[in-house]
C-alpha cells in the first residue's frame, strides 16, 4: 500500500476496522461475559492489523486468568476471525524439553524457522502455560539451564541473532561434499557374483552394480528443513527436497558470502500473546471444591487484580528485566459471574433444543429446574467453563435420547423435561417418565446431612458473622453453611480493610469468634478440631502484627536468623520474645472475644436459627436480625472496596483533644 495515497489509506483504514469490528461481534456472540476482554486486545491490535508497515518491534498483548475463561480460545477464534491461520503459531512453554525435541526447536529461533510464520511479515504467536516457563525458582534463585532463552531477544524488539553462522555453512557443504565422495565410490564400485559357498565364482566377471532407480526426492525431509532454516530459504520445504547434490552445493556455495544471511531475523511484524495463570495473584485459585461459594464474589475478588498485582506476582517467577519485556499491556480475567455461568448453561441447552428440532422435528422444552440443577452441580467458580460443559454433557445430554425414544414411541412430537428430586423427568402427553440421575454435589450434601452437623457448622459461622457486625459494623457478604467441600463446611465473606492496629486486633477477634462461640453455646468440651483454620489464620495475623507491622512491644521487624528472607541477618531476631507477645495477644483477643459474644448471645442465637433452617443469610436479611437486638450495621455488597478508616474525622477531631488535655494538665 503507498502510504503517501491518502485517499487509499483512508479506504483501507475503514476496511480493516469494518473487519475487527465482525470479529468483535463474532467474538462476542461466542464468549459470554468477556465483552470488555475482547474490546480492550481489540483496541490494542488495532495498529498491528491496520498499519503494520508503522511497526518497528512486536506488538505484545499479556492475558491472565485463572484456567477455564477462554483465554487460548479466544486467541484462537480471534486469528480464525482474521483469517491469519496460516501464519499463527502457538507454543506450551516450559523450562525443560524431552529427549525426543530436535535441538533446534528447543530456541524460539528454531520453533520460528519450523513455522508458519514468516520473517519480515505478519504472523500471530501464542506462548501459552507462561506459568510454567521461569527464570526464578521456587527459592528465588535464577535458573541459568533452560531452553527458549532466546524469547527474552524477542520480546524486547523482535529480532533474532545467530540464526545462522559461515561455521554452519561451512559444516553443509563439507557434509555434502563427503556424502558425494561416499555415493560416487559406491558407484564406481563392481559387484562380484558368488557361489553358493560365499567365495567368488571362478571363471565369471564381476558384474556391473545396477542403476539406482531414479527418485523425485534427493534429501530427506529434517535434512531439507534444516537447510531452510539456516539459509533463510523461501522455497517449500518439499521443494528443497527435491534439489540433487550439484543444486543443493551451488546453493550452499551462493549463500555462504551472502552478508543478508548472517544479519538478525526480522520478527518485528509479530502480534505476540503471552498467556497464562498466575495462582500468586489469583488467590482463591486453590478453592477447587467450593461450589457454593457465590460466583459473584470470586467475580468481584477477580476485578480487583490489576496490572501492578500481575507485575508483582511475575517477579517470583521471572527477572525485572524480563518481566519489562513483557510490556505494559495487560489483560486481566474476572473469573466469571453468576449470570454468565447461567447465560452459557441457557445457550448450551438452547442449542440442543435446537440440534433436536432440526434432526428430529420435535419440539423440547426444557424446565428452569435443569438449568439450576446444572448450576448446582456444575459450576466452581474457580475452574471455569470446563466442568459446566462437562456437567452438561453428562448430567443432561448423554440422557435426553431416552425421552427421545419414548416421545417416538408414543407417537407425540412433544416433550417436557424437568428436573425433580433426584431424577431426570420427560413428560409426553399425560405420561412422565424418570431416570435416576442425582447430581454429584447433590448427593454430596444429601449423603453428608446431619443434623447436629448443621447445628454445629451454624453457630461457628454465626459467631464469626455477629463478632464482625459489632466490631466492624458490616454485614459480611455472604453467611453459609452445609457446604459441599472437603475443607470448609461453612464460610462468611467480610471486605478488606486498610491494616491498623486495631484492625489487626479485631479480626483475630473475628477468626476466633467461632471458636468462642462453639464452647459459649456447647460447653469447652464439646469444642471441634475444625477451628484450626481460624486459630492458624488468626495466629498468623498477630505474627505479623508483632513482627512485621512493628505494632507491638518492639518496633523493629523481627525474622529468625537462617530463614529464606533476604535481610533474615541483619534483621532483629528475638524470636522469643515475639512468641510470648503472639500468644498474649490471642489470649486477651479470645478474652474480649468472649465478653463480646456473652453480650450478644441473644443475637447469635438468632443468627444462629437461621442458618440452622436455610443454611444462608443474605445481607439484607442479616441487617434486619441485627437490627432487631440492637446492632446497626451496614450492607456493603461491593466486597472489592477496601474500607479505611475515618482519618478526615479524626484528624479534626485530634487537635482538640489534644488541646483538652493540654488544659486539664495546666490545672
């Protein structure tokens, strides 16, 4: 395109922005809930798709999320959307290869060469899994033994050195030459006719050696790839093959004085997606079992992260220096919402409605109790789409053709299914049959019900919810239990608060309120091994509390002598001392804890109660109990919003308290 043509540009512009708009709207009729996703790499590709020519390094795009939310689908349906299939490449990045990876794809170099990707021009590349790839281990120490090291080179302005040496050249055309000598000898070379014994028949003349039969090809296909990649070739590979031993010499012979060769490889038309999933940023990623957990909250805890968070995370596994050549381009995945899990179970059964009606002509409908029975069942708000798919399939499609067979049988070209109990319904006409078909989760719960089990799992979470009310003044933002979870059988959600002393100290109140709670309501002996979490987290906050914030008896930061941390020596390490003030915070926490609790025992039994009858107390309906016993709180359902405290209000009011004391002292 001559870019000095305005008038052209312009018309080209419009055309190239007319197709990123059909793939924003394709994308977006495929993924729910990823609308800002797609518009915000869109946006950012818009320069590398348009005006290419304006490119002097690779445009590099970041994708984060945690596994399940689309992130390598959509790189795929997005280069499928731009029609760029034969020139994308995507690669699984990992620190180490196997015995079976040629030497040559253990360099991105290599991978390039062997690609459908085309030096000097536009190409899309995936390096996925980066999670996998790092340069720092575990211990923050640096890896120096790992294959791809050339990605750095890359990603910092897209071009390649030492691709090509005159040694590799060189090496060819010797290889080449030897194996000429060694064909032109068995050439020349007579066969001798035998007798039975083995020896050379006596009397008879050697016979000439037969003439190969002539062959299309004259180097195999890794001889003729290797010989591509080191000479820059643009001819097929296939092509190459068919080159005979005087064409690939004088080629080797052109090539080896040729100064373009041995100048860096020219990636800089590069569309790179970097993608992958750092557990260190999202961390409720480890939540695998928690399918009652609201997904609405993992959702708002997700839009939390942002770039600096990614960048942080990152450098556990990678160098300053690396991560810098990653970019400022970040884009960051929300685990997905509660109406987006019901709006991809709402297309999928939409779809097997429709499958049905156009192979069949029968007319399906299916009952919203199979959609909440799929959500029950189906989602964890951690894992992404896969197991809803996954649930989909086994809990609905794999039986729907026996309502099928039966609506045939019948006569009918109607069915209705629902879901009731434990079974699977279709109902034809006036007759409903069932398959037993218990959800997994359901089956969980109903096998692990007991009611003493309820009892106890209700007042521990209730305690924690009523020591959060009366020391915070919130509502926590969700209160359930008779959860289907090997960890956890009950849970609250609270909001994060800036880091004070007395923050610190009321939630060590707050985490042991379950534990005080428990013995209030059924006596010390009857206290269960599942407040060890709580005691372990609370434990862990008052550590910090004692030696890291500098809130305690000491000011100064304390770690034991030989820990991992980096200054561990020049730290203060009188652990000993830290331990008894640790422990003498919990004890007079637990203590205040118990007055707290005694005060309000009346509105924990109440809580209580509820949770004990419905397993769940929303907000609202926990600000109305509260209420009721003389506790005002506030419902804040935005669990991302960090609360600070009221420093305007005691800012003004400092001075003046100051200044009354400074009175009464002069009397």
């Amino acid at each position: 395109m001559d870019l000095h043509d305005h008038r052209e540009v312009l018309k080209h512009i419009k055309t190239k922005r007319a197709e990123l708009a059909n793939a924003a709207k394709e994308l977006k009729a495929h993924f729910v809930g990823l609308d800002a996703i797609i518009d915000k790499i869109l946006r950012n590709l818009e320069v590398w798709y348009i005006m290419p020519e304006l490119l002097t390094r690779p445009v590099i795009i970041n994708l984060w999320g945690m596994t399940g939310v689309g992130k390598t689908d959509l790189v795929r349906r997005l280069v499928n959307c731009l029609k760029f299939n034969d020139r994308y490449a995507e690669m699984q990045m990992t620190n180490k290869g196997t015995s079976n990876d040629h030497y040559w794809v253990r360099t991105i170099s290599g991978f390039l060469s062997m690609s459908n990707i085309v030096e000097g021009q536009q190409g899309i590349l995936l390096l996925d899994e980066i999670q996998r790839f790092r340069t720092i281990d575990q211990e923050l120490r640096e890896i120096h033994d790992y294959q791809f090291q050339d990605v750095w080179m890359l990603l910092s302005d897209g071009k390649l050195t030492g691709a090509t040496s005159r040694e590799d050249i060189y090496s060819e055309i010797c290889q080449a030459a030897y194996q000429e000598d060694l064909e032109d000898q068995e050439e020349d070379s007579p066969v001798e006719e035998t007798s039975n014994s083995g020896k050379p028949a006596i009397g008879k003349a050697p016979k000439e050696k037969k003439k190969k039969k002539s062959s299309k090809f004259s180097m195999w296909y890794y001889e003729a790839a290797r010989l591509k990649r080191i000479l820059r070739l643009n001819e097929p590979t296939a092509e190459i093959m068919t080159w005979n031993k005087e064409k690939k010499r004088q080629v080797l012979m052109d090539k080896i004085d040729d100064p373009e060769l041995y100048q860096p490889r020219d990636f800089t038309k590069l569309l790179i997606f970097i993608s992958g999933n750092i557990d260190e940023a999202y961390t409720m990623a480890h939540l695998t079992d928690s399918t009652n957990i609201d997904a609405d909250v993992f959702h708002r805890e997700t839009t939390k992260i942002n770039f600096l968070t990614i960048k942080d995370k990152l450098t556990r596994r990678f160098k300053p220096e690396q991560i810098a050549r990653m970019g400022n381009t970040h884009v960051i995945y929300p685990s997905l919402s509660k109406s987006s899990y019901e709006e991809i179970i709402r297309r999928k059964i939409t779809q097997l409605r429709n499958c049905i009606r156009e192979k069949t002509g029968m007319v399906v409908t299916f009952d919203k109790s199979i959609n909440e029975a799929i959500y029950r069942n189906g989602v964890f708000p951690t894992q992404g789409t896969r197991p809803v798919f996954s649930t989909i399939t086994s809990f609905l499609e794999v039986n729907t053709p026996f309502f099928l067979f039966k609506t045939i049988a019948s006569g009918s070209d109607s069915l209705r299914m629902y879901y009731e109990g434990k079974h699977l319904c279709g109902k034809v006409g006036g007759k409903v049959y069932r398959v037993l078909n218990e959800g997994e989760i359901d089956k969980i719960q109903r096998e692990e019900f007991d009611k003493n089990r309820i009892v106890g799992v209700s007042v521990h979470e209730a305690g924690h919810a009523v020591a959060y009310a009366v020391l915070f003044g919130y509502a926590p933002t969700q209160i359930k239990v008779n959860m289907a979870s090997t960890k956890d059988l009950g849970f609250i959600y609270t909001h994060p608060f800036r880091v004070t002393r007395k923050v610190v100290k009321d939630r060590v109140s707050c985490l042991l309120a379950g534990k005080v709670a428990e013995q209030l309501m059924f006596g010390e002996q009857n206290l269960s091994a599942g407040c060890s979490g709580d005691v372990s987290e609370a434990t862990i906050l008052a550590a910090r509390y004692v030696r890291d914030y500098g809130m305690g008896a000491k000011v100064s930061r304390i770690a034991p002598r030989g820990t991992n941390h980096a200054e561990a020596q020049i730290l203060n390490n009188d652990t000993a001392t830290g331990d008894l003030e640790i422990e003498e915070l919990m004890r007079d926490q637990e203590k205040s804890t118990e007055d707290l609790l005694h005060k309000n025992k009346r509105l924990l039994v109440a809580v209580s109660k509820v949770l004990i009858k419905k397993y769940h107390i929303t907000p609202e309906a926990f600000q109305r109990i509260c209420k009721k016993y003389g506790v005002d709180i506030v419902v804040e359902i935005n669990d991302k919003k960090t609360i600070w405290p009221k420093y305007k209000t005691f800012m003004s009011e400092r001075p003046r308290s100051v200044a009354s004391k400074m009175r009464n002292t002069a009397k």
